[in-house]
C-alpha cells in the first residue's frame, strides 16, 4: 500500500476463533477454576457459540464429575474451602465495601454474634474503628481479637473444641454456651448460597452458625457473589430464616427470587 494511500474503511470487525469441542471444554474447566460460578450465556459469548452448545458441554462435563450444573450455568462440585488463612488474601476490596456497609446496621449498646471467616473478620475490623459500646460474643480467635482493640467493645469467647485451621472454637459446649445469650443480631458468613439454603464447607461451623442465628432477633449473611449457585457440604439455614443479605453485586435468577419470596433485604456495598 502507498503511504499517501487513505486506510481501509469499514473492515468487518475480526472473527474470534471457534475452539472445537475438547478445546471448548478445557477452557470451561479452566474458567471454572478461576470462578467458582460459570453462566451459561457468559460462556456462549466468550466462546462465540450457542447456548445450546455450552449446555450440552455442561452436561458431558457433569457426566465425567468436573462440575455440577445449576439454574443458569454450572458450579464446582462441592468441595473443602481454602483455609481462612488464604482467604484472607482473597475479594479484599469487596470485603472491604460489604463491611463498610454492614456496621451502619450496627446501633449502640447491642449485642452481636459474629461467626468465623475471612468477611466476617473485616466486619470486625470495621466494627472496632466505627462501632462503640458493643458485646460481641465470637467462636473466631481474629474476630475477638481485632474488636477487642476497642475498648467500649465488650468480647466474650465462646469455649469449645478448637479448630486450627479456621482459627475457631466448635462442637457441643460451644453450642451449648451460646444457648445462655439473647443476641440482637448476629453477622454471619457461608461457603455457599443456592435456593435449597445457606451453607458452609465446615459442618462444626456450620451448626454454630446456625444456634448463633436462632438466638438473634436478625440474622445478617455477608456474602461477596462467588459464593452465589454455590454448594457446599452442610446446610445450616433456609432463606426464610434471615432478614438481610449484604453483597458486592446481587444475586439473579432462582435465588433472586427465593430472596425476593422470603422478604428478605438484599443491601449492595457501593450501590
């Protein structure tokens, strides 16, 4: 081409190209590594193929266990969660956003229960430079003691069996100790969120979680949106059981409207 010649115009935008189907399938796999949630119409554009043609991959890969196909797109089958250690390292600036939001439900002189987990630390973190006169009764050894460093924050250990690995006390004497309180409202964190419940990769949590929650006049999950058509090993809660869900975007689809059906408040960090 001439240097003085003008550049071509209207050239058709360049065609991506389509992956065959052993290809297609790895790439799923190898997003769904990276994201715990996949959605149907998400992968049909990004491959530029049918819907059609991502469900029938969703179900040959099912078939073969790589991964169990939800309401919309597909998850990975349940399994145990990095430790609370890396997660930690994990939706930093998410977490950080669902905690700002989450103390500004949070009043003088109230007693909260905070279960264990990476979010649920950063509420406390939040809690102990905006919150002031406060019981926290915690089973988590980093959430009682980040609030303790505020000292109108009053912080009581839940005794039990201890679990190094999330950092947290478990087993029938700590369910046993918290049937003593009456709680205002407990701040709860979960491994997965589906229309069947709330759950969590630890049982032993799990069922501290949920003797926290009956206990509390509310319940508020925070949740970044990875955990959304998650499953995970033991269900502790139905959705009509908690009062409020606080996320960094929000859920669609069936589990939109079993929230929506169970009235429960759906608050967006940074909306």
């Amino acid at each position: 081409m001439n240097k003085l010649d003008p550049p071509p115009r209207n050239l058709p935008p360049p065609r991506k190209l389509r992956l065959d189907k052993s290809s297609r399938q790895e790439r799923i796999l190898a997003e769904m590594m990276a994201s715990a949630t996949l959605r149907v119409g998400d992968l049909a554009a990004d491959l530029d193929v049918s819907t059609e043609t991502i469900r029938r991959d969703l179900f040959e890969l099912q078939e073969r266990g790589l991964i169990s196909r939800t309401y919309g797109g597909a998850v990975r089958p349940f399994a145990a969660e990095p430790s609370v250690t890396e997660r930690h390292r994990l939706m930093v600036a998410e977490r950080e956003a669902i905690a700002a939001l989450t103390v500004k439900f949070i009043k003088p002189k109230e007693v909260i229960a905070i279960g264990a987990g990476a979010t649920t630390t950063h509420v406390a973190r939040r809690m102990a430079a905006e919150c002031r006169d406060l019981t926290v009764i915690t089973h988590s050894f980093s959430v009682a003691t980040v609030v303790a460093a505020n000292p109108t924050i009053d912080v009581i250990m839940c005794p039990g069996r201890y679990d190094a690995r999330e950092g947290m006390m478990v087993g029938a004497e700590t369910i046993d100790f918290l049937q003593s309180y009456n709680v205002n409202r407990a701040i709860l964190g979960i491994s997965g969120l589906t229309t069947e419940g709330l759950a969590d990769a630890e049982a032993g949590a799990a069922w501290v979680y949920k003797a926290m929650m009956n206990r509390a006049s509310e319940t508020i999950i925070v949740s970044d949106h990875k955990k959304f058509d998650v499953q995970a090993l033991a269900i502790w809660a139905r959705i009509p059981d908690i009062q409020r869900l606080v996320v960094d975007e929000p859920p669609e689809g069936a589990i939109s409207r079993a929230l929506e059906r169970a009235r429960v408040e759906v608050s967006v960090a940074g909306k």
